[in-house]
C-alpha cells in the first residue's frame, strides 16, 4: 500500500486495487499528555487507542449506513486498524461540524458570560475551518458562502445531516446510560456520485461522552459500549 | 444630570427632564496608543476625537432618520459633545453587529487561510457578543437563538438592518471617494414601542475606510467628510 496522506491520529494509504485505506494510529489529540478533543495537536500516544477508535467508529458507521445515512464506509479490519473508504473531496481545507447537547470546551469559553457549565443545548450545530495555524477558526453560514466554501444550500444539508447523525449516536449510547455532551463530524463529497457524506471517524477521540455527570475518557468509552 | 455608565468611549447621563445623553469622551479604542476599532480596550486620548465622533455620528444618523431606518438619536449638539436618545435595552449584555464589504482586520485572521488581504465580500454579517474577557466572541445565529439572545426573528430583522445601514454608510463615504471595508453596529429594543433600533454610534472610530486603497485614519475622516 501507498502512503498518501499522514494524518494526527490516522494515516490515509491506496491499496493496490486503487481504494483508499485509512489507518488508525495510537496517537490522540490533546496537550501535555492529557487527552482533549477540542485540541488539534497530538497529545499523547496510548496503546490500544488505535484499535478502540476503529472498533467504535465502524459499530457507528455500520448503524449509520443501516439508517441509509450516506457515509464514506465500506468496511473494517479492527484486528490491522485499517478502514476502507469511498474517495472523497473535502470542503475548502476541510471543516469540522460540531454537534452540542450540553456546554461544554469551547462553546463554554467562548459563551460562558451566558451559560452554566453542562446547561442543556437543542442539538446546536456549528462549524469550524481545519486550520491549525489559525486555532480552527468558528465560522457562520455566511462566510462559509462568502468564501465559496459551502452553498447555503450545502450548509443546509450538512446542518441536517449532523443532527441525524448525533441524535443516532446520542441513542446508541443512552443504550448504556451514556450521555453525549457534544460530537465533532466531518464531511466530504463522494468523487464518484457528488454525494454529500459524513468521513473520518465516530469515536471516542472525537465526542465527548458522561456518565452520571462525570467525563469517560474516549479509552474507557469501549469498555461501556462493548464489554457486559 | 445623573451619570448613568461609564463607558470606554461614551458616558451615558440621565438629564433633569429623565432624558437619555450620551457624552462623547475623548478616548478611543486601540492598544499601545495606536487606534484599533477592533480592539475593546481604550488605547489612547485625542483631543477632539469625542467631538469629530459626534459630529459624524449625527451626520449619519440623521441620513439614516430621514431614509426612514429606526434610530436611537434624538438630536445632538456637537460642541457640548452631548447627543440625546431614546431609551432602550439592549440585547444580552450586548451585541456588536458587523458588516464587511472587504476582508481587513479578524476576519482576515480568523480565515485568512481562504482570502486575500482587502479581498471584496458581499456585504458579509456577523455578530460578536460584548464581552471583553472572552475578547467578543463571535458567535451564529443558532447559539444566539440557543442562549436565548436573539430569536430566529430578530436576527433576520437585525441581519437586513445591518446590511440596509452600512450601504448607506457606504455610499455617503463613496460621495467623497472614500470605500467603506467595514463597519461595526450595535442594536437595541426601543424601551416604549419595542422597535428594533440602531443604537451607539457611527463614526470613524466603528468602521475601517479607505482611499485609494490607503487606511484613512478615525479623525481624518472627518476632514475628508466635512471640509471642502
């Protein structure tokens, strides 16, 4: 396989018949060693960290694809961490779509003057340049058009979509008395079909999940969702 | 008269008759001494800053009174540097409301990834919370509907308000060959009809303007406006 693309915490091959290959790394976001999903640095290296997000992130992809969300998966192999995908484009340099339930991260810092810490949020959408330089920046509708970006009509569908797909997650979890607080997708454009679909991963590296009101950090999160 | 506030570039009286004065200081926003509407601190002291920001401020309010666009302003009287409005209230703690015609200042730093220094936008809104320890967020129209700030509703009305305004703005600096790149607004909700008003001031000390493609600085734009 061909390395195409070394990504933080996966790195993007082409196999020999031309598909693409993701592979999850044990590397994760954070700083100084602790883990953080709002950072876009890596932060630390845990065994078995490659094998959880991917194990996670095709349990979720598979009940996506079953929901006839369109997403960029067609399978998994958790035993080598690799996972095939559609070929996608992205938009501009590639967006992050965050999905939040309570405040939390970010949101918190930038709202604290009008929210309590963990207030309850109604599925609230917003999104963010990949732009590490620039500590991805939050950006509206209109300058996403304004810098032809999105349409408005894209922004639409992507707005949607990421609420569908963070209420599935949001049940899934609940299943094991989980809470998401908030979840952080990213899309791209099928190069085949020009189809709007959710990529990368679902996973513990990428959401932010409590139990009674206290943080389970992203390794822990594979041991609720898959051990009795 | 009663002070009111203390604000960094306005102090606001309540006179003998219980009418609204707003007190036009000497202060400026800006860092280090040098001028910087976009910084939410007082920089530096001018003399005779407050009395060009007043002079500009009822030029362009009664242009906006006369083109039928709710204001906050009664009358002004320019040598006592007092100006005299309507009650309101604002939005949450208050609300910056922009428009950019050309990508200067953070909206360059935040996307400069996308867009080259000066580059036309299309008379691009976005909205920033007053908060100078979170140094004004920006914030969209979900979360403003999330935290109970805006409604759907009025963020439209304020949107088209916004846009109305600063292509007034625009085309009374264009008379004197001077090219509005942006311009920062405040609104408020009038205390006795509940109208959606502009509030604050107009001035060079709000907005970035050029000629021929040079920064005019607050106080020079007075002279460009005013003087043959």
């Amino acid at each position: 396989m061909d390395l195409i693309y070394r990504g933080k915490t996966k790195d993007v091959y082409k196999d020999n018949n031309g598909e693409t290959v993701l592979y999850f790394k044990d590397d994760m976001t954070g700083k100084d060693g602790v883990f953080d999903p709002g950072e876009n640095q890596v932060g630390l290296k845990v065994e078995g960290s490659g094998k959880a997000g991917l194990q996670m992130t095709s349990f979720f992809f598979e009940k996506l694809n079953a929901a006839d969300i369109p997403t960029h998966y067609i399978s998994a192999d958790v035993e080598k961490r690799e996972m095939r995908v559609k070929k996608v484009s992205v938009f501009g340099q590639g967006l992050e779509v965050i999905c939040r339930f309570r405040a939390v991260g970010s949101f918190l810092r930038r709202y604290g003057a009008y929210v309590e810490e963990g207030a309850e949020l109604p599925a609230y959408v917003e999104v963010t340049l990949k732009d590490d330089e620039r500590q991805d920046p939050v950006i509206n509708e209109a300058a996403l058009e304004a810098l032809n970006i999105l349409s408005g009509q894209e922004y639409k569908e992507i707005a949607e979509l990421t609420v569908k797909i963070s209420e599935l997650v949001k049940e899934e979890l609940a299943v094991k008395d989980l809470e998401l607080y908030d979840i952080k997708l990213e899309f791209g454009r099928d190069e085949e079909t020009g189809e709007i679909l959710l990529i990368d991963e679902i996973s513990g590296g990428n959401m932010r999940v409590y139990k009674d009101g206290a943080y389970i950090e992203p390794l822990k999160l594979n041991g609720y969702m898959f051990e009795e």
